[in-house]
C-alpha cells in the first residue's frame, strides 16, 4: 500500500496552472483535483464545486473558525483557502492529489505536509504574462494588481522543488507527469509492511 501524494502547483496569474491542471487529471484518471474556496465572483463559465467553491466572506470566516480548511489566505484582496477533509482523505487512501494555490497556501501546506511536491509554475517571459492577463475578461485595475503581485511571486520559485517553464502546454504538462510519477515511487511513500514480502 502507498501513501497518497500531494503535489501543489502555483504560478503567478496567468502563468497557466488552471489550465495544466485540467491537462494532468485528462491524462492521469487516478489523479484527484483538490477545489479551493474563494470570496472572488466567478469569471464567466467557472462553475461552484468544479472551478472553485465559492464563498461569501462570512462563510468563509466561518469556516476558518471551525478548523474546515487546511490552509487560507488572503490574495489580491480575495480569500482563499483548502478544504482539509477531502485532501487527507485522499491521501489516506492513496490517492494523489493535485491543487493549484498561491505561494502563501503552498508554504502553510509544506510546513503541515513536508512531503508535498511543489512545483511552480513560470511564463516565458513578462511580456508573454503581460499578454496573457490581458487576455482575461477581469476589470483592468484587477489585472494591474495581479501584474504587480506577479514579482513577488516570481522571487518565491526558489522556495519550490521543481520550476517547470510554461513555453509550450503540453511540454510542461509532461514534465509535471513525470515530476509526479518519480515523486509517487519513492521509498517512502510505501508501507514497509508491503515491502516486506518482496524482501523475504
């Protein structure tokens, strides 16, 4: 029996995690996506329950009161946050899990799981990041926001285990998978129990 995996993939707005995310869990059917909450208002065609939960700001506090969430924090003037029950019952199963959250929700997971495989995500360049945010439909003061955290969370990359560059999707999709598969058939990520045969 192994212990499930938690691999925990952020990026600066725009870099591309959402959408390599939907690649990993198309490609790998035993992977399980982790849905963050928010307070942020959906974007068109996000979905509550698939993209995101989304939350009103007093729900959300009170979930923090009640312990529900694995981690939370406040982003571009939004809160986000990680339900705790689905993450450790999947891992408890053996399932993976993979979630794309911020740099803040990444460290408070790394100090409760250390076992967590962080990757982070970068653009090509700023000028592609630049390009890509203002792509999106959000009001132009929040993309200016989102452009002006970005360098922040650029400089937080070195914290992270694995830097995969986003220059082609299906490139970094594939580096990710690989990142995962290696990460999965580590020692001890393994019952001893279940090795114990094989050593006999």
């Amino acid at each position: 029996m192994r212990k499930g995996a938690l691999l925990i993939i952020s990026a600066p707005s725009g870099a591309g995690k959402t959408t390599i995310c939907r690649k990993l869990l198309a490609r790998r059917k035993d992977l399980k996506y982790s849905v963050s909450c928010t307070t942020r208002p959906p974007r068109p065609g996000e979905r509550d329950g698939r993209h995101y939960f989304f939350l009103s700001r007093e729900d959300f506090k009170r979930k923090i009161r009640r312990g529900e969430l694995l981690e939370w924090a406040m982003v571009h003037d939004e809160y986000y946050g990680t339900p705790r029950r689905f993450i450790e019952d999947q891992i408890k199963r053996g399932s993976d899990v993979v979630m794309a959250i911020d740099v803040q929700g990444a460290m408070s997971i790394r100090r409760k799981h250390p076992a967590a495989i962080l990757v982070f995500v970068l653009p090509p360049s700023m000028e592609e990041l630049k390009a890509r945010l203002a792509g999106r439909r959000d009001a132009s003061e929040i993309v200016a926001k989102r452009l002006a955290n970005s360098r922040g969370e650029l400089a937080a990359a070195k914290d992270y285990g694995y830097i995969v560059v986003n220059d082609a999707l299906e490139k970094a999709v594939d580096q990710i998978s690989c990142i995962l598969t290696a990460e999965t058939l580590k020692t001890f990520r393994f019952d001893p129990t279940y090795l114990a045969p094989a050593l006999a």
